[in-house]
C-alpha cells in the first residue's frame, strides 16, 4: 500500500532532487518531488502532518518566494530552506521569515536526516497540541448539545469523546426518544469527518431501497443506520457486507432497547450483532438523569416560546410536582412537547400514568389503554410524527392507527 508522503522536496536540480528523495525513502519517509514550487503550492495542507525541503535558488520561482506563500497558505507547516550559495546574512532572512531551519549544500547524509526527523517530530507534537485544545472546545459544545449535570450524562459525553476520532462503527441504544439522532449528529461533528451525515431510516427498507441510500452516500459521509433493529433479514445481510468491507471512517448505527435483547428476540442476526457492538454507547432515559429535567424543561421551554412567539409561562413549584412521579415514557421528545403545550396554555397530559406511577391500582381498562397509548406514542416518535411510517411501524394500516389514536387520545 502506497504510503502518503511526509516530505515534500521541492528543487529544479534533477540529480539531487533524485539523490534526496531516493536517501529520504531508503530511510521510511514517503517523499514526493517537485521541480518548482508552484505545484506543491497548489496541494499544501495547513493541516498536513509533514514538512517542505526546498532549493533557494529556482528558476520560476525562488526559495524565498515559495516559503512566503507557504506562510500565507500553511503557516504551521515546517519549511526547511537549502542552498549552495548561501551565507549567514541568507540565513538570518529565511529564519525571520519563517523557515524552520536553513540548511548549506552540499548536506551531509545524517545531518539532513537529524533535521527532518526534528522537524516532522515538532510538526506531530504542534498537531497533538491543536486537536487536544480542539478537543477541550468541543467537550464546552457537546455540554451544550448532549445537556446535563447528573452522572449518567457526564458519563456519556466522555464516552462520545472517546470515541468520536476513532474510525470504528459506534451503536446508540436506549429508550425512544433519549436523543439518537442528535447524538449520532454530535458523534459525526466531533469525528472531523469532511463529509454528510447520511441518514438511512431503516424502518420497514425494503432491500432495493437500502441498497440505493447505500449507493447514494459518497465515500466521505457518516452513515448512520437509524433504527437498525426495524430491518428484515435480507437487508441486514446487506448492512453486515457493507461493514464488513467498509473502509470509511465512521459508521453510526441505533436501535430502540437494549442490543442482547433485540439480538435474543430475533430482532437482529448474529452477524450484525457482532459487527455493530464493537462500540455501544447507552443513552439514558429521563428518570435515571436526576434534576437534568429542569434543566432541559427551561431549555425547551425558551426554544418553544421563541418558535411560537409566545411569552415564557410562570412555572410554579406546584405546577413541576407532576413532573418528579411522571414516568416519561417518550423522554426527552414528550418533554418537548409538554414543554410546547405549556407555553400554548394547553392540558400537560401528565396525569394518565401518574397514578401508577405512584403505586396507586388503576382499572384493567385504564391500563390496557394506557398501555396501548405509549405503544402509539412510541411509535410516533419513532417516525418523527409522520402517521404513515408509524402505522407501517406498528405494522397496521394508516386507518386504524387514527380509529386507535382517538380511543386512547392522542387525535381528537
């Protein structure tokens, strides 16, 4: 496999140029040559992890000239200046000027050789710095993003940061509605991944559909397989061979409940079972988050008022008792839409599983309904509100998903 090169060796002098490049492999630094700067100005990096050897005296383009482009275009990028008319006066130029080293020719072997190796090594500590102050920022973004005081969030986040460089296939399971997506979005910004996040809703794909969003995602994108648990046989077949032979740099995938389970029911073969939980990443539901409630509850709050120009509601300590017994089964998505419904002045809706969730006996019929209702709700959020996918998720026609969202509710 051809290696990316670390040296770019830029000189109009055919003999050393080759003489340079072939001493610089022999010793395992991928070179590549150039005759003249201006084609190795074209490609520079300002993030790239090597260094630039170059002649002064060039016929198109002078040392001098290339490096202060190079400056302009890859400031960080070390440049290492020879000559074999140069004196200390030439020196003091190319050092203010922002090369690296100035070197007088004819070089001898491992003296040139010592200087690469101290420049590329500089070069990989100044790149560690950058990703690690990088690194540092996004923990501020992700707090903003992924938001919560408790433990289990705190958690959480440090896993993502763990793993969100690493080119390996990452699982998000967990309750509906404990924020996938958002945190697949998060996993992909943090990846410095230079594509798309490509969403593929794997829920009732047929395989000539999946094969096509497969085709359609180019070879720098995130795919993320939403809801993975909901494909057939046949299409899972064909995400196991993409992961199998995928050489992209990140692959997200989630799926609604814990990953054993769903492998034990038969909801997702041994192959991809194995393949997707090299790296699982548990989302926790609303009532494991402690007092992140509240703070999501403002946070929504304000996003809602702001959406539906609307004053903030005065929220009470008598008002957010329901809040403390309530179960939320949607999590943060029902808090969401308990948080619209309080800026519009509509019922909140908490009071149906209150009472059992406060040990209080209910009705056979009151529970089969309330029962019936969360299996409605989930399945609504699973489709992002879009009745025709929840009712091809509940497997049932688009009919009777509205005949049973007015029984229990949900439809006036």
């Amino acid at each position: 496999m051809k290696r990316d090169p670390v040296i770019y060796l830029v000189d109009d002098d055919t003999d050393f140029r080759e003489a340079t490049a072939e001493l610089l492999e022999s010793e395992g630094f991928a070179t590549r040559a150039f005759d003249g700067g201006a084609r190795m100005l074209d490609i520079i990096d300002p993030e790239w992890n090597g260094l630039v050897l170059c002649d002064v005296r060039m016929q198109s383009m002078d040392g001098f000239g290339v490096l202060k482009d190079m400056r302009a275009r890859a400031p960080k990028v070390p440049f290492v200046m020879m000559t074999g008319h140069g004196d200390v006066r030439m020196a003091i130029s190319a050092i203010r000027g922002g090369a690296y080293d100035f070197l007088e020719k004819p070089v001898q072997p491992d003296f040139l050789l010592g200087v690469v190796r101290r420049a590329l090594n500089a070069r990989k500590l100044a790149i560690e710095n950058t990703r690690l102050r990088r690194r540092v920022a996004r923990f501020g973004d992700l707090r903003s993003r992924l938001v919560g005081t408790s433990p289990v969030m705190k958690d959480c986040r440090k896993q993502l940061l763990d793993l969100a460089p690493l080119p390996i296939t990452v699982l998000l399971h967990g309750e509906a509605g404990t924020g996938k997506e958002v945190t697949a979005r998060a996993i992909h910004d943090f990846s410095e991944v230079s594509g798309d996040l490509h969403t593929i809703n794997c829920a009732n794909l047929s395989e000539a559909e999946l094969r096509q969003d497969l085709t359609a995602a180019s070879p720098d994108d995130t795919v993320y397989f939403r809801a993975l648990h909901r494909l057939g046989t046949e299409a899972q077949s064909i995400v196991a061979e993409f992961l199998r032979q995928s050489t992209r740099a990140r692959t997200i995938a989630s799926l609604t409940g814990d990953p054993s389970k769903c492998h034990d029911a038969g909801q997702i073969s041994d192959e991809l079972y194995y393949l997707v939980t090299v790296a699982p990443i548990r989302l926790p539901p609303l009532r494991e988050r402690d007092k992140d409630m509240f703070v999501l509850l403002e946070m929504f709050l304000r996003d809602a008022a702001a959406r539906f120009k609307k004053p903030l509601p005065m929220v009470t300590k008598e008002a957010l008792k329901p809040f403390r017994t309530y179960p939320w089964p949607g999590n943060l998505r029902e808090l969401r839409g308990v948080a619209e419904r309080m800026v519009l002045g509509l019922p909140l809706g908490l009071d149906r599983n209150t009472a059992t969730a406060t040990g209080q006996a209910e009705s056979y019929d009151a529970s089969m309904l309330a029962h019936e209702r969360a299996i409605l709700e989930r399945a609504l959020m699973e489709s992002g509100g879009q009745k025709g996918d929840a009712a091809a998720i509940l497997g049932i026609p688009r009919k009777r998903l509205y005949l049973r969202m007015k029984a229990t509710g949900l439809l006036e």
